[in-house]
C-alpha cells in the first residue's frame, strides 16, 4: 500500500483511535534504556539522554519520574513521512480547544498524545475534523 501525502485525502481518510493505556514520557541513562527498551513503546535519543514513552505503571516498577499523564490516539490513516500539513491540521484542531498535542510519526501512522483528562474530547475533535473534511 501506497502511503498518502495529499492533505485532502488523509483528513477525509482520519480515522482516530484512542488506544488502551495511560502514558509517561520519562528520562532514561544508557543502563536503563538497554534493560527496558522492550517495553517502551517509543525511545529517542537526544542530546542530552535518552527520552521513552512508556506505559505509566511500568514508569512507576521502575521508580522512573516521568510527565504528566497521556492517552495515545493512534491515526488510522496510512500518512506518508512526506505528507505536508497534517501535523498541522491535527495540533490547530487540538489547541483551538486548548489541548495540547505531543505528535510522534512513525512509518506507518501518526500518533498523538494527550491529557489523559482530555482523550476523549480530543478524540471527538479529530472525528468532526475528519467529518468536517469529508463534507467540504
């Protein structure tokens, strides 16, 4: 299958999902990230360390101080790395309504992370985003 890269397309194509599970983003050392990199769901490595995603009560095993707590809505579209404006489209839509977005694109989808207080009006938001596309 052929990822998409037309805006259009990919909105009227959104199908969000709120995914299962509370997330942290934590800080790991070297040690750590050897050890657990099975059960992070995203790791990064930047300058100064190593950033993960992971599961809140794996976090807490591990006696990780992380953020704040997140839902992950995973969108059910095939998004090309190349596509221009989704991102976008998807944080405007979120902060209009003062919800902060932390966006990770992976190969295949894109994946969002908001307060856990505020997953399912953000889920409803990225659906009357997508409604809103298919009607235009």
């Amino acid at each position: 299958m052929n990822a998409e890269v037309r805006l259009d397309t990919l909105l009227q194509t959104l199908d969000p999902r709120l995914e299962e599970g509370c997330f942290v983003f934590c800080a790991l050392d070297d040690g750590r990230a050897r050890r657990l990199w099975q059960e992070c769901l995203c790791l990064f490595r930047e300058r100064e360390g190593w950033s993960a995603v992971l599961e809140q009560s794996l976090a807490q095993r591990e006696g990780l101080e992380g953020s704040a707590v997140f839902r992950l809505i995973t969108l059910q579209v095939y998004s090309s790395l190349e596509a221009v404006g989704l991102t976008a489209a998807i944080s405007r839509e979120l902060s209009a309504a003062g919800i902060s977005a932390n966006v990770v694109a992976a190969l295949n989808h894109d994946h969002v992370f908001v307060p856990e207080s505020r997953a399912d009006e953000a889920l409803q938001l990225l659906c009357g985003l997508r409604n809103r596309a298919q009607y235009s």
